[in-house]
C-alpha cells in the first residue's frame, strides 16, 4: 500500500511539472542498521557503516541497548551530519540480539545490521562462532560483523 501511495504521490508532482520531487518520491528507501555494543571498538563498526551508506546512498539507523558513553553518540551524530547521511538512533532494553531480530522484523528496508565482534556476542573461537551464526539465522535480512583485527590489519 505504501509504494502505491509513493507511486501516485509521485504521478501528482510529475503532473504539477515537479520532475525532481516526483523522482525523490519514487527513490528506493535503503537502511543499514548499525547495532553498537557499547565497546570501544564500536568506532570501527561505525565508520564501516558509514562508509557502505556513502557508497550506495543509504540511511543509517543507530540501535544501541547498553550505556553508550554521551560524548561518543554527540561524536556519531556530528560525523553523520559532516558526512550528510541521514540518520536515527534507538535506545531499547534488553538483549541486542532479540532488540536486532525485534528491528528487522518490523521495518523490512533494512539492508542489513553492522556489528563490531565483542564480548557480548561470544566471539571468541570456531565454536561460539558456529553458535552465533545458528543463533542468528532467523534474522530477516544480512548480518556484517566486523572485527576489531580485520579493521586494524593492513591490507595485503
């Protein structure tokens, strides 16, 4: 119903000689949801989002369900506005897997969630990592999760 209400706003601004607007109406949503830990490290994940919503013209929506330092959010948000990304951020409680899986389910846009490996996601070895990956298969739509060491490492 919403892309049929997009298509005739658009048909409406095309018909009053607003080509662009028109264009704008029809553009594709694409979101990518970046879920912060609340580890440091949370900055390597944040700048990969920012860099794949730059590439491909996407919206970034922030979900963060632990105590994220004030001055590093004020920091996001500056960097996002430098960067003219459009952006959110959403505080849930509870765990950051069910509040990711609770997200996604509801807003379907999302082209996929960036997370930074840490110690709440049990990332530590071939095994948990097989746990994870079971864990997160009925997630409706990609997961990125990028490591402190494949960010910090030089390129080859």
């Amino acid at each position: 119903m919403k892309k049929f209400n997009n298509v005739m706003a658009a048909a409406a601004f095309a018909e009053a000689g607003e080509f662009e607007t028109a264009r704008q109406t029809l553009k594709e949503q694409r979101k990518i949801l970046l879920a912060l830990t609340g580890e440091k490290s949370d900055k390597n994940a944040f700048r990969y989002a920012v860099n794949v919503c730059k590439r491909i013209g996407a919206e970034l929506e922030i979900l963060h369900v632990s105590k994220i330092e004030k001055g590093l959010l004020k920091q996001f948000r500056a960097d996002l506005q430098k960067e003219g990304i459009e952006h959110c951020f959403i505080q849930k409680n509870g765990s950051l897997q069910e509040e990711i899986q609770n997200h996604t389910d509801m807003k379907r846009d999302i082209l996929f969630v960036v997370v930074e490996v840490s110690e709440g996601l049990n990332v530590n070895s071939e095994k948990s990592v097989k746990i994870l990956s079971d864990a997160w298969n009925n997630l409706s739509c990609p997961l990125v999760v990028v490591s402190r060491n494949a960010m910090t490492s030089p390129a080859t």
